[in-house]
C-alpha cells in the first residue's frame, strides 16, 4: 500500500508519498512519537540552544522544589510535585505582586524558567521540544531564541497589564514560537506554508480550549505571545526571505547574557533570602 503524504515529525517539511526519509532532515517518516523528545549525543549537538534552554528549566524547577518547605501530599495532579509560592516569589515569579510590591521587573524574564508542578513542566517542555527546532528550521538558531525571550516577555508584560497578581511559566515564550510559525506558515503560503499554518492553527485552537477548560491558565501571556511572536517574525524575517544577518546574532546574544545575569542573579538571591531566615 502506498503511503500518504505527510509532515516530517522532525522539522515538519513535507514528505512525498514516494519519499520514505524526509528530504530536507533526512528524518524517517517512520519515527515514533517520542522521538522528539529522544535526548542523544547526535541531538544535542545539533539543537544544543534548545537542549540547554530545557535543561535550564529542568534545573530551575528542581532548585525550587528544594526551596520548597511545605511538601505537602497531594492527590491532585495539577499540583504534584509544586513548588510554594514563596520559592516561586523568590526564584521570580512575576504578576502584578511581584512587579508591584517588590519592583522585580527582571520577573517579566525570570518566569518563564518556572514551572508549579512536573506536569506543568512536562507539558511545557514537550510542546517546546516540538516547536523550538521547528522554528530554528525557518529562522535559523538566533532569531528562534530572540522570539522566545522578547516573545516571553512580552507575553508576561501583557498579563501583567490584564492585572494577573502572580504568573509562572514557558508557555508565554511557547506561544510567541507558535505565532511566528503562524506568520511564517501565512507568508510562505504554497503546499508546505499552508500545512505549517494549518497544523500551528490546531495549536492555537488547543491552547484556547486548554485555557477555557483548565483553571489556572493565563490565558492573557498565551494570547499576548502567539501575538507578539507573529509581530516578531515579521520583523525579524525568517531564513527563506532573509539570511541571518549580524544584527540577529548580537540581538540573540544579547537575550543570552541578559538571560543568564537574570537567573543567574535570582538564584543568587534566593539563596541568601531563604537561608537567612
């Protein structure tokens, strides 16, 4: 039997019916569902950016679990394995209470490295496993990981002006890779742009249900990233258009080292908090 034609489950370039390996990765198009989310060697020399920024989650989430003083049992899965508040607050969390009260600015950044729960976690890093080399794909590496700084930021600078007390969360800079992926799929159009902009459509429609379903969700950083990330691939143009130039280097460096003083500085500074008291 022949096969159809499909997305490739690794850069979701399409491959041809008679096609048995990606053209454009050399992906099988027998890969299973997980692979995403495989980490090797081979990957994690070829999405190095991505593994990192899932490893800083990773390790983030951890030291907030180990700030944690209340681990209280719990049968509600939306809640296993959650931080407290006061560690999230301390690791920089943002919202109207942080940024208010306490000035911390720096939590429009910071927050989107937190996670209040492993399924929160989870969830998260699974939809940036998927979307993040995608993104670098059209993009290119740089200008991915600018969209997913400014993207977060703005998302959370959006929720704060909705007036969300207290925020957490990747899914903010996830949205802004899935709104560029929206212009991108919407610019390029032909066969491959209209597969890209349908399927990322699929996301955005999920995203909605997900946030009208599940309490808890800031459905304001959601909308303000998907809006943000198409604004920023516009600007920033994607690699069919437009090459990476110099000034997309330095402005993805500058989003690295601001990134890195950021959480390098609230763990600093909730160690010392925590442990003085």
């Amino acid at each position: 039997m022949a096969n159809a034609a499909m997305l490739c489950p690794r850069c979701k370039q399409l491959i041809g019916s008679d096609e048995n390996i990606c053209p454009r990765c050399g992906a099988s198009r027998t890969n299973p569902w997980w692979k995403p989310i495989a980490w090797t060697w081979g990957s994690l020399s070829n999405d190095w950016l991505v593994n990192s920024i899932i490893v800083v989650n990773i390790l983030f989430y951890i030291f907030s679990l180990i700030l944690t003083r209340d681990h209280s049992f719990t049968i509600n899965p939306l809640s296993l394995l959650a931080p407290d508040q006061s560690s999230l607050l301390l690791l920089g969390a943002t919202g109207t209470v942080p940024v208010d009260k306490y000035g911390l600015f720096t939590s429009f950044l910071s927050a989107n490295y937190l996670h209040g729960g492993i399924l929160h976690i989870i969830f998260n890093l699974m939809a940036f496993r998927q979307i993040a080399p995608w993104v670098s794909l059209e993009y290119g590496t740089g200008r991915m990981f600018s969209i997913y700084t400014f993207g977060g930021v703005g998302g959370y600078v959006v929720s704060y002006l909705a007036g969300i007390p207290f925020t957490i969360g990747a899914s903010a800079a996830i949205c802004a890779l899935i709104g560029s992926l929206l212009y991108y799929g919407k610019s390029r159009g032909g066969t491959y742009g209209t597969l890209v902009y349908r399927e990322v459509w699929v996301w955005v429609v999920s995203l909605i249900l997900f946030g009208l379903i599940i309490p808890g969700i800031n459905n304001w950083a959601h909308g303000g990233g998907i809006v943000i990330g198409a604004v920023l691939g516009i600007l920033l143009g994607y690699s069919e258009k437009r090459q990476e130039t110099l000034f997309n280097k330095v402005l993805a460096i500058t989003c690295g080292v601001a990134t890195i003083f950021v959480l390098a500085w609230v763990m600093v500074s909730a160690v010392a908090l925590r442990f003085a008291n």
